[in-house]
C-alpha cells in the first residue's frame, strides 16, 4: 500500500498491519510487528520525506515461518541508528525496532525507483 508521508496517517497504517495480521492469525507476533511498523513509519515520514506529495510503501509479506514488513521512502540516505539521551523524547526508533524484530535492515529500491527500503522481519510464533 502507499500512503502518504504525513505523521497523520501513521494510526491507519498501525491499524491497517494490525488487521491483516490478525486475517492471517499472527496474533502472538501482531503487537511487536504493529508497533516496529509504526516506528519505520515515522522515520520514513521524518527523514526520508522531503515533498509534500510523497509516499511511503508499506508491504507485508508473510512465508509461513516468516513476517516480513518493508517501508519504502523517496530518500537515499540510509537509517543512521543513534543512541538518544534518556531526556529526548525521539531517537530511539530503530533500537526498538532493533529490540522487537529478529533481523532488519535495508535494501536499494526497486528498479526504476529512487530511495531506499528498510525492512524487518519476525519468526512467526505459535500462540501463547
């Protein structure tokens, strides 16, 4: 799906993840994958958005043993993880996605687009 690169759509694409997984019965891992998706989500919209009109990408994939979830922004730069102060109130996004993930990364964009990926995936778990 893209949506646009706008902190005001970030509740509707948590909610949208949030229903697809539940489709797929992802319950155990739904609340870690949620919430790492919303955290990509405001990087992507942060940093890697320079134009009103942008777009986010946002795709879900899942193999049966493996979610993975893939934002795609318009920017080149890669994520630069950082270690924020224990008063800033931002900063800390990719250590948690790092923390709630079983990998991440990123990846150059498909063919014939600018910008970059940024992916995570998680092991698909039993329920508890």
């Amino acid at each position: 799906m893209a949506v646009p690169a706008h902190p005001s759509r970030a509740a509707g694409v948590r909610r949208t993840v949030a229903a697809q997984l539940a489709r797929w019965e992802l319950f155990a891992i739904l609340d870690d994958a949620v919430l790492a998706t919303g955290e990509l989500f405001a990087n992507a919209v942060r940093h890697g958005s320079a134009d009103p009109g942008d777009t986010i990408a946002v795709v879900l994939e899942c193999s049966g043993r493996e979610l993975r979830v893939t934002l795609a922004d318009p920017s080149p730069m890669p994520p630069r993880p950082r270690t924020a102060p224990a008063s800033a109130e931002a900063g800390r996004g990719l250590s948690i996605v790092s923390a709630l993930a079983d990998d991440w990364g990123t990846e150059p964009p498909e063919p014939g687009d600018a910008g970059k990926r940024v992916w995570f995936s998680l092991a698909v778990r039993e329920p508890v």
